[in-house]
C-alpha cells in the first residue's frame, strides 16, 4: 500500500511538473522565435515613448480590477451569512490576490493567505474553504462570460485573431454562454446542498449567481484595459477582439502552473496578435507586469502591516510588539512570495546590461573587482533566497534569520553592481518586514531536515531556465567566443552575465544533488526501556493528563530536541496514525508536527493525527490537513467537587449504597503495588475480560500489563481487604488534569462500583489539588445534524442514533453526563480526499489489535 500510494501522487506530481515544463518550454520557444528581431534596447526605447496618461489610464483600471475583486469575496462571505466589516474583507481579499497573481496556482497560494486572515477573523475553517471554492467559481464565471460574449458578438474578428473559422468561433462563444446559463439555471433549481466527499456546499441563488457575473466581468474588462491602454494602438483590434485574446492568454497562464504564468502570457499575446509591432508590445506587456502584479505586492505587504497596526494605535508604547503579532498570521506565506520574487529579480537582474550612465558613476568610484563580485554574489543570493522561501513558509527559524542576511547583503550589492536602487528598496523592504514578522518564525528545525517539494523545486529552476533565456536574449547580438568567459571590464555585461549564471546553475545542481542524494532517515521503531524512560521524564512534567498514554510502549516515539516534547505514533497500511497531539509547548509541537509530516512524505504514508483539540488545529491546517469533528471529550471541574445539591442526588445514593455494604476507597503509590497486590488485580483484569467477551485493546486505550501498571498510582475499591475493581490513574504535571485509563472490575461486585470508584477518585483529586478530572470522550456526540451540515456530521449522527447494536455510543454519552462535565470537541485530522474510510479501518485496527478485532470484541 505503501507503494502503490507513493507511485500514485509521484505519478500524479510528475504530470503536473511535465505539464508545466513543457508549455514553459514552449512559451520560451515562441518568444525565441518571435523576438528574434527584437534588441533589448528597442524594447526599453518602447517603454520610454509611453505617454503619461497611458500609465495613469493603466493605473486606474488596475485598481478598478482590484477593487471589483473584493467583490468576489464579499459575494462568498454574504452567500455564506458570514459578516465581517468591508475593510478586513477587502484587504484580505487583495493580499490573498496579490499572492495568488505572483505565485500561481491561486486556489492554493491565495486560498492558504485567505486561510489564515480569515480565521483570524473568527471564520471556521470550513466556512474559510467555502470561501475558496466560490471565489475560484466566481473568477471561471467571469472568464467564461466574457470569451463568450467576445466570440459570439464579433467572431469574424474573433476568429481571425484566434485563427479558427467564424463559424466555430461563434459556436464556441455560443457554447460558453449556454454552458453559464446551465449553471445559472442548475443554481436556481438545485436547492441541495452539493456534497463532495464529507463536505458540503450551499449553491448560491439567482441575485448572487447574477452578482458574480457582474463583478467577474468587470474584474476582467477593467485588467484587460490595463494592459490594451499600454498597447500600441492598432485599428484592427478593437477592446471586444483584444479582450477574447486576453482571456486565453490569462487561462493559458493558469494551466501552466508557472508562477504568473511568466513567459506563457506574453507567448500567447504575441502569437495572436501578429501586426502589433513586437517591442511595442513587449513593453506594454513590462509595464503592465510591473503595475498590476509588482507594485499592488509591494502595497499588499505594507497594507496588511498598516491595517493590523491601526487595531493597536492607543498602544503607542506596544507599537512593535503589536505589529509583530498583526504580521504573524500572513507572514509565512506573504513573506515566502517576497522573498521569492526578490531571489527572482535578483536573478533576472544579473541576466540583463547595466545602464551606460550608471556603470560610468560606479567606474570612478569603485574598483572593477567589487563590480565583478557583487554581479556574481547578487545571482547566487537570488538563487539562495527562492531556495529558502520554500523553508520561510513553513516558520523555520534559521530560514528567517539566513533569509534576513541574504536580504540585507542583496540590498548592498544590488547597490554595488549597477546602483539598482529599486533592487534595493525591494530587498531592504522584505527585510523590514521579515525583522518585524519574525514572532512568526518559530520552528526549531534543521533546514536538512526541511523537505522541498517537487513543485517549489520546479518554480526555482523555471526562474532560473527564464534568467537563462533573459540573457540570451539582451546579449543575443553579441558572437560568443570562448574569450568571453575571462573578459573583465567596467562595459563586459555579457561575460558577467555568462559567468553568474554558470555559479548558480551549478550551485542549483549541487543543491538538488544533495537533496536527492542525501539518504533517508529510517522511522523510529517501537521504544526500548531507555526511550520509555526518556519519554516518562517528559510525561512527570507535562500537565496533560493522557501523554502518559505513551508508557504504554506500543506506539513509535518521535523526540523532540532536548527531550522538549514528543509525539508517538504507529503505522499500520498506509496511515501514520499519530495518538493525540503532540506533547510539549505549541512551538515544540509545531516542529515535530512538520518533522512528522516530512517523515510520512519520504516514506509514502498518509498523516493522520486522532483525537487531536482544538488549540492545535491552526498547526494542523498549515500541515496541509482537514479536520473531522471525533466527537467530545468530558472534564469535570475538581475544585469544590462534592455530592450535594439535587443535580447529584442519584449519584449521592448509589454512593451510600455501595459504602454500605462494605466497600471502602483507597489510593497505592506504584510503591505499594506488590507482586501480591499485582496478581490480585490481574485476576480481576482476567474475570471482567472473561465477563465481557472482550479482549485487550492498546494503542489509544491501556491494557492490563504488570509493567505499564506499576508506573502509576492505582485507585481500589476493597471490601473485606478483596479487590473488588481498580483503576490506574493518569496525574498530569502541577496538578492540572487527572484521568482514569484502565477500569476493570469483578463481575460479583456490588452494582454501582465503578460509579463509586469515579467520584471516589474526583473527591481525592480535589482534596489533593487537582484542577480537573478527564472522563474521556463520548465518540461521535455533538456532531451537527441539520440539512446543511457536513456529510460525515450527518453520517456520524446516524450512527450515534443507531448504532447502539455494535457500540453503546448514547448510552456512554449519557453515563458521563451525569457527572455534569464540560464538553470539549476532539478531532480526526487528516488528508483531504477519499482517504477516510481507509484511515477509520487503520485506526480501529490499531486499537483493537487487527482488522478481526474490528469485528469481534
């Protein structure tokens, strides 16, 4: 399985990486051939002739883009009844664009900043991923509307640039368009929730399906005018042509993969439109880049800063320390797209000549050999800081501090190799931002440790690839010649550029050399004494109650650094089933979360963390995880804990009852658990599995084994100096929690015992301090059960309500209600897709020993 699974989504990463190369390749082709006539310089003359009002034209339509594109959102969250003010959501709206325009593959680029500044917000993850999918909904509808207007309304023109028949042009206008009126229609009829997998989601109605025509329309119309006012006028191409040329090249762009579809947009723009003059074109296309995709990054990065810092402004004194916080919920993401795209300018930076007039300045005050190495040191820290955006984003530590530096020193030598002071602004901004966002950045992790996936990988070498193909291009008129590689000069920009790209691409080759030879780490076997000892030093100063779960020593530990923490799991198929969340402090917990998540990528298998709380689900989402609602978990309050009052009436009764026919509460030190004491609980262990028909179960549930009992306290329950039922307690650190784990008692005792021996138990923990008491948790209770809930609440209700033959869930339920606890929710975290029911069988083999304990007790 293990195999087979690995097989599939490296199958499916190879596709994905071939298809991106490939139309990459292509799009490099195509510009090859197209600008074959075309010198660097004619381009940058073209850029000069735009007139003023052509770049404020341009301007204003990109904010009118801008501006309509919140629209998508405040459609999602109004369809969705969630109320949040204009302003969060517009700025949520535009970094989350922002991101998603400079790194491609928006639904998961922008849907991870929409993630994260929306549930900052108080929306439910959930309600979040809603949000996603309407807003990705919204945008094809506007694609779709506005090919197909193009296409029906003029195809002669439509077909002619697009080099189809009219007739076909007109029926695939007419297509589309029918296409968006079955959607329209199947969204007015359908008033079902559609359902995908254990999701579901409201379809919007009539006003807002309308509503997103309108806004996805004018979101087009106005980017496609960015760029048509930067065009060189053309008679023949009118708006409604130009816009149906747009569209495609926008969707070419998007099915590549490649991050803001760089080079496969300007490919299909030159291609159909043959008569534009090709460095006028080129030019206007620069432009456009830089006024709908730099510049609102660059304002998306210091708006979120402003924004949140306004929150805080009666806190002048806290200033910093409130910006830091306002910063650490996008800064992972928002500050890896930076750092990439500062590692990618700084690359294309060092393909392309240095201004005649600038080399003059920097001639007469710096040597030629300071020249020469900030060239060749700006390239390399290009390349260096991509390769570490893909460590940024995931919180590392050391990435933030080796990332700053590389920031600061491309600031220095961007000013150093041509007085590129816009290189410069750029660096020294990202680094600002990266210094005030470094709360952020808390995983203690190696970067060897750091896995770099398939497509970030890809990303670095397709900037690279188009660095490469940049230079070739500037330079194309100058004959190459072996000489070239040892000319020094103030005006030698092709050598340079010739000798930088060789120090990165080999730099490139030696870095992914490492990374594929590096061997891999094997997963830890199940724990000797040695590792139980480390790990029961963890548990005594642990305040959760269930770690001790882990002394158990049929589960994998993973130790955190320092023995800070750790985290204990088995495997069994596919699934790396991890036993609670892990132990120790929330930035302990973070890294072996992400030291987790890398061993189960490297060996195929499938994270899956079970009975996880809601303080760590934020952590489980940045792993790329979905949470399913387990059902809830039981505490019972112990300070004051006493029998009186009417609300425990029954369980006052039951509790005379049981003392007055003898039985009497006492608490034995491991200690006082003697080989004799411990054969007298093993017969009662024995006589309750006889009486049940059951067998021992592990895993997230104790068993009766003489070792792990004698690690713990153990509660009796005597009469006559018999052991009539037992319990080993769970006694967290400082106090904070106690638990009962195995329970067992003789089928001769007295009704009521283990009700007796809980509040027995309650009452010596509150004498002795503790602060709460865990009853466990009652699975599948508290799930919702509306028309509008999600499939597996709905699913896990009705087994709730019916399953009683196979599991007494209502019954347990009801039992621990009496005690009157509070009720907390639990979680099965996994990956998203049709992994569920393998991953529910892989668990419940766990606990029950195998996949024939499934089915017999």
């Amino acid at each position: 399985m293990f195999r087979i699974g690995k097989r599939a989504r490296w199958l499916r990463h190879l596709l994905a990486v071939a298809t991106s190369v490939t139309m990459f390749a292509a799009a490099l082709w195509v510009l090859h051939r197209e600008l074959a006539g075309i010198q660097i310089a004619d381009v940058l003359a073209a850029v000069g002739a735009l007139e003023p009002r052509q770049i404020l034209f341009a301007v204003a339509l990109t904010a009118a883009s801008y501006l309509a594109l919140t629209g998508f959102d405040v459609l999602a969250l109004r369809h969705l009844r969630c109320s949040l003010p204009y302003r969060r959501v517009a700025l949520t709206s535009f970094v989350a664009t922002v991101v998603g325009h400079n790194l491609g593959a928006a639904v998961l680029s922008a849907g991870a900043v929409r993630l994260r500044m929306y549930t900052a917000s108080g929306l439910a993850a959930l309600d979040v991923a809603a949000v996603i999918a309407l807003v990705a909904v919204t945008a094809a509808v506007g694609m779709t509307f506005v090919a197909g207007a193009t296409l029906a309304l003029v195809p002669a023109q439509a077909g002619a640039l697009l080099h189809v028949p009219p007739v076909l042009a007109r029926g695939l206008g007419l297509a589309a368009l029918a296409l968006l009126c079955g959607y329209l229609l199947f969204c007015v009829l359908c008033r079902r929730p559609v359902r995908i997998g254990p999701w579901c989601l409201r379809l919007p109605g009539a006003r807002t399906t309308l509503g997103q025509i309108l806004v996805a329309t004018m979101d087009v119309v106005c980017a496609a005018g960015a760029l048509y006012v930067l065009l060189p006028a053309d008679p023949a191409l009118s708006f409604p042509l130009f816009l149906s040329v747009y569209v495609l090249a926008i969707v070419a762009g998007t099915l590549s993969n490649v991050p803001g579809g760089l080079g496969v947009f300007e490919s299909v723009l030159l291609l159909a439109l043959p008569s534009a003059p090709k460095d006028a074109l080129l030019a206007g296309i620069l432009i456009y880049r830089v006024l709908y995709y730099l510049v609102p990054l660059g304002i998306a990065l210091v708006a979120a800063a402003a924004h949140e810092l306004s929150f805080y402004r009666r806190h002048i004194a806290r200033g910093l320390a409130w910006t830091r916080d306002a910063l650490a919920g996008v800064a992972p993401q928002v500050m890896a797209a930076a750092t990439f795209l500062a590692g990618a300018v700084l690359l294309f930076s060092g393909a392309l000549p240095v201004s005649g007039d600038r080399t003059a300045l920097l001639s007469a005050w710096l040597p030629l050999v300071v020249l020469e190495l900030s060239h060749l040191s700006g390239s390399l820290l290009g390349l260096g800081l991509m390769v570490l955006a893909a460590a940024l984003y995931r919180r590392v530590t050391l990435a933030s501090r080796l990332v700053l530096v590389l920031l600061i020193g491309a600031a220095v030598v961007s000013l150093l190799k041509g007085l590129a002071w816009e290189q410069a602004l750029l660096c020294t901004v990202a680094a600002l931002l990266l210094w005030m966002g470094r709360g952020a950045f808390y995983r203690r992790a190696s970067l060897v440790d750091v896995r770099f996936g398939p497509d970030w990988a890809l990303a670095v070498w397709l900037v690279l690839g188009g660095s490469i193909w940049l230079g070739l291009f500037a330079f194309k008129h100058v004959e190459y010649a072996d000489e070239l590689w040892w000319q020094f000069a103030f005006d030698a920009d092709a050598p340079r550029f010739l000798r930088a790209t060789l120090a990165a691409v080999v730099a490139a080759t030696l870095l992914a050399s490492l990374r594929l030879l590096r061997p891999a780490a094997p997963p830890p076997d199940l724990p000797q004494e040695p590792e139980l000892e480390r790990a029961a030093r963890i548990v005594a100063r642990t305040p959760a109650a269930d770690a001790a779960l882990v002394l158990l020593g049929d589960k994998r530990i993973l130790f955190a650094d320092d023995d800070a923490g750790f985290l204990m799991f088995q495997i069994r198929g596919q699934s790396w089933v991890v036993a609670g969340d892990p132990v120790g402090p929330m930035a302990v917990a973070d890294t072996l979360a992400w030291r987790f998540r890398t061993l189960c990528d490297r060996y195929g298998g499938r994270p899956v963390f079970t009975h996880a709380d809601a303080e760590h689900l934020p952590l489980y989402l940045d792993l790329g995880l979905v949470p399913l609602k387990l059902g809830e978990e039981a505490v019972v309050e112990l300070p004051g804990f006493s029998l009186e009052g009417s609300a425990r009436a029954k369980l006052r009764n039951a509790q005379r009852k049981v003392e007055k026919a003898g039985v009497q509460f006492e608490v034995i030190e491991p200690a006082g658990l003697t080989d004799a004491l411990m054969a007298e609980l093993a017969a009662v262990s024995d006589s309750w599995l006889e009486a049940k028909s059951a067998r021992e179960k592990g895993f997230s549930l104790g068993r009766f084994e003489p070792a792990y009992i004698r690690r713990f306290n153990c509660a009796l329950a005597r009469r006559d100096g018999q052991v009539l039922a037992f319990a080993n307690l769970w006694c967290g650190a400082g106090r904070t929690e106690l638990a009962v784990d195995l329970m067992r008692y003789r089928p001769d005792a007295p009704n009521g015992v283990m009700d007796y021996l809980f509040v027995e138990v309650m009452r010596w923990g509150a004498a002795a301090g503790y602060r709460r008491f865990n009853l466990g948790m009652a699975p599948l209770s508290g799930l919702e059960s509306g028309p509008l809930a999600p499939l597996w609440h709905r699913i896990g209700t009705l087994i709730f309500q019916q399953g009683e033959h196979f599991y007494n869930f209502a019954g347990l339920r009801a039992y621990k209600e009496k005690f009157h606890p509070q009720w907390h929710p639990r979680y099965l975290v996994l990956p998203s897709g049709l992994a569920l029911p393998a991953v529910l069988l892989d668990i419940s083999a766990l606990v029950s020993g195998g996949v024939r304990g499934v089915v017999t007790r």
